[in-house]
C-alpha cells in the first residue's frame, strides 16, 4: 500500500511540474506573438507589398512579403493571422477603412 502512495505522490508531482513548464511556455508565446508587428503597403496600380517583424531580445527578425496584385480581401484574410493592435496600414483613407473593417468582421 505504501508503494502505490509514493508511486501516487511521485506521480501527481511529476504533473505539477509539466503543469507549470507548459504555463511557463505559454506566456512566452504570449510574449513572442505580442512582439510581432506588421506592415502593409497597398497599391492599386503596383504591388502590395508586407513586412512582418519580430523584435528580440537580442536580435530582430524582418521578413518582406510580396503581395503582388492581391485585392483588399485577399490583404485583410492575410492581415487576420495578426493580432490587429500590431497592424500597421498604409493605404488611402477609403482602402484603409475596408480593409480595417473586413479584419475585425468576424
């Protein structure tokens, strides 16, 4: 009986301690995602273009995105991976509003 009680302990303590490993990676996602800011360009008689980048705490890391000929649809379902207090739109007022307005449609 002893040995299935030890067994129990070492067995609950081992999941306390994934428990808390797993919280401990889940906040620095959270922070990672909180570090990622994006970029959009949008033209109607050239390409769009985006930059996605992630500051570090050492480094950071910038990505250019060629958005060729894509129509606002198609830069706002790009734009919703995103969290949309991190997005940064540089259109005309009108095109800024639309797309604005289809990232937050749900």
């Amino acid at each position: 009986m002893n040995k299935l009680e030890s067994d129990l302990k070492g067995l609950i303590h081992r999941q306390k301690c994934a428990t808390q490993e797993a919280e401990v990676r889940a906040e620095r996602i959270r922070q990672l995602m909180g570090n990622i800011d994006v970029s959009v360009d949008v033209h109607h008689r050239s390409d769009s273009w985006a930059v996605v980048s992630l500051q570090g705490a050492k480094t950071d890391y910038i990505k250019f995105i060629d958005l060729g000929s894509r129509d606002m649809m198609e830069i706002a379902r790009f734009l919703r991976q995103y969290d949309r207090a991190n997005v940064k739109i540089d259109a005309s007022p009108f095109d800024r509003h639309m797309i604005n307005e289809e990232i937050y449609r749900l």
